[in-house]
C-alpha cells in the first residue's frame, strides 16, 4: 500500500525542492568550528558524499559567519550546489545584519524562537531575521526545540493551565507550548512577507512518544512544510534505532518532507553515519532507493559455517564499491533485491522473492548452492569458487536487466 504524502507548499531550498510529491530529503550536520574553513569544507563534501542533501552548519559568530562565506563559495567553485543551512541561536539577527555576504550565501536560516530574545525584543530580532530572508529570498525553518522553548511562552500556558478545573499534565502543555511557538512564529513570518514557499516548521524532542504526538498535532493544523528529527537521541545504536522508531511511525502516516538523525559523535566514526541511517530508514519503508540491498540469513543452528556471513558481507562490499558506476550506467538498478541465505528452510523461498538469489548449504545438507533469478532457479554452484561465479552472474543480470 502506497503511503499518501500530506500535502504541503513546495519550499525551495537553494536547486532543491521540498514538500508535497518531492522526495523526502536528508539532511545531516557538521560538528566542525564553522571559522575552520578547512575542517568544515572537508566534513561537509563528506556528508554530500555520503548523500546529505542538505548540511547545516552552526554560525554563533563573526569568525563562523565569515568562515561560512567562504566555505559556500569553495564548494560552488567544485559544482558543488548542495544547499547550505545557516544555524543561529541567540544573535542570529547581529550576525546576518553585519555579514550580508553570509546572508546572500546561505541557502536557508533556522531560527530557534525559543532563544532569539525575551520581551519585545523576541519579536524584533525575529523580524530582522525574517526580513533579511525575504530581502535575500531564502527560506527558513522555524526549529521549536524543547531543551530551547520559549520560556515566556510556557510560563504563560502553565499559568492558565493551572486555572482549569482539571489541570492538563506539565507534559501535554510542554507540547501545547511547542505547537504555538512554530504556529505563532509562521503566522508571524507570514506577515513579515515571507511565503509559505520559503517556510519549513520543527517541533523536536527528545522523548520519542512526545515528539510523535507533537508532529501529528503540527500535520494537521498547518500545511507548512515539515522537517522531522528525534533530538539528543544518543549514542551508537540507541540514537539510531530511537531515531528511526520515531521518524518511522510519522513518515508512514505521510508526515516529513526532511528529516535528520541526531547522532552523538562517537571517536573516530565518521559523522556520516547519521546520512547512512537516514538512507537505510527511506529505503527499507521503500520511499527511496539508493543502493541495491542485499537480505541476508541471520543464522541459526542449521547454519554450521559461515561462509554465507562472509558471502553477504562481500556481496554488500562489492555493491558499495560499483553502485556509482552502475547508477550511470543502468538506471532503476537502486531498486535490485539480491538474498545471500544460509540454508533450506528459507534460502529457496527468500531467493525466489528477490531479483536475484543464492541459497547456500546449512548444516548436513548437500555442499550445493542454487541460485535464482526472477524466481526460477537458474543454476547450481559448487566448489570453492562459489562467491566468484555468484558476483559473475550477479554482473552479468544487472547488464541484461538494466542496460539502456
């Protein structure tokens, strides 16, 4: 069953269009100084590479905001268009005022209306902002964070929560407060003159069950464009399996038009990872394809050898390595499915559901391996060279296949 997309505006982000019948879009974030124009520069093409399609990068003051200039400019002298995101907090509306060349540069501001002033002044900086927006004809998301939330704003609804005669929990208003907050600063943009076009709205949190009822409540009372992301999701495998759970439940009621996994650094691996989880999340709800995937046997008591392990690693290691060439080559081959089994009881079965399969020997069974192609078996391979013949034939049907 298809998922219906919410219908949005179409945001223009720089050569990228986001919202409505466009591709869900990755976005990820540089950890680097912005004034290190060497270490931004590098990371961000690593995030490109990886397939970020938007990076963002934090500018908290005159060295980054200038360092940022020049980093844009670098990367649009190698071809490089990817959009460029601009992220203030505090004085964001100093540092765009006094660094136009950084304002003309960057694709899209974030604001944080939690943080951008108190008082009347929370208006006024945001309106500089906007206004240097509209005058740039760049878009902006207005990023509701809960670690950031408008205090006045909360005290206010807490207030008159406390009034009623069966007082909400100090959590449902948390989320009230975060809904207004991105509700009152569009409505505000709007009429600063920024379009719907130029606007993209986040309400994130940390707490999974919180961020998801705080998104489906913000899909139903605007039409904005919608980035989505799970903040502070930690670590490793909990940050990305916490992330994914959450971007997951919203993406399959057609809710995100962005969408980023927060991940804390971890020493020594590349900040790229978020971009990989974000790639695997799309691909497995089947949004996007961006490589051909491989499903691979567990294992299990039958599987006495681990030839197939090693098997589904080099078949993954061998599509890593010739997916650049092949997407040139042989459009639509993102969407090949390839199984590497480990034995009878599924190996046959998976093999015959994917495009192209091998069923290896489980445990006292014969030392063959069938393999399929469009569910009919195709032949039987035997020996050592097993993985050799396999990739040969897996060439050889992609050629066929997909060949122009």
């Amino acid at each position: 069953m298809k998922t219906l997309r919410r219908k949005t505006p179409i945001v223009r982000v720089g050569n990228l269009n986001l919202g409505s019948q466009h591709p869900i879009c990755i976005q990820s974030m540089t950890d680097t100084p912005t004034a290190d124009v060497s270490k931004t520069l590098a990371q961000t093409k690593e995030l490109i590479a990886a397939g970020s399609e938007l990076v963002r990068w934090t500018i908290n003051d005159d060295k980054a905001a200038k360092g940022a200039a020049e980093v844009v400019g670098l990367l649009r002298q190698e071809g490089i268009e990817t959009p460029i995101i601009g992220d203030f907090h505090f004085n964001g509306h100093i540092l765009l005022k006094n660094n136009p060349q950084t304002a003309k540069a960057l694709d899209k501001y974030r604001i944080n209306p939690g943080n951008v002033g108190k008082g009347r002044l929370h208006d006024d900086n945001f309106a500089q902002i906007v206004k240097i927006a509209v005058n740039n004809g760049k878009a902006v998301r207005i990023g509701v964070n809960w670690g950031s939330l408008d205090q006045e704003l909360l005290t206010a609804l807490m207030d008159t929560n406390a009034r009623l005669s069966k007082p909400k929990d100090a959590r449902d208003v948390t989320i009230d407060t975060m809904i207004q907050s991105a509700l009152r600063s569009s409505e505000y943009a709007l009429k600063l003159g920024l379009p719907k076009e130029k606007i993209v709205l986040s309400v994130k949190m940390s707490v999974l069950q919180d961020m998801v009822r705080a998104y489906e409540r913000l899909a139903k009372e605007c039409d904005l464009a919608l980035h989505l992301g799970l903040t502070e999701a930690g670590t490793d495998i909990k940050g990305a399996v916490s992330s994914v759970a959450a971007l997951a439940i919203l993406l399959q009621q057609g809710i995100g038009d962005t969408i980023r996994v927060s991940l804390t650094p971890v020493p020594n691996v590349s900040r790229a990872k978020e971009v990989e989880v974000c790639k695997e999340l799309l691909q497995s709800m089947g949004f996007r394809y961006f490589a051909a995937s491989v499903t691979s046997c567990p294992g299990c008591g039958r599987t006495s050898s681990d030839y197939f392990q090693y098997l589904a690693q080099d078949i993954n290691a061998h599509i890593k390595l010739k997916m650049p060439l092949w997407k040139n080559q042989y459009p639509g081959v993102e969407e090949l499915k390839i199984a590497v089994m480990g034995c009878v009881v599924n190996g046959p079965g998976e093999s015959r559901h994917a495009d192209i399969g091998i069923s290896l020997p489980g445990t006292s069974e014969k030392p063959i391996a069938p393999v399929y192609v469009n569910g009919q078996e195709l032949t039987t391979l035997k020996g050592d060279h097993i993985k050799e013949e396999f990739i040969v034939i897996l060439e050889d049907y992609i050629k066929n296949r997909y060949n122009q």
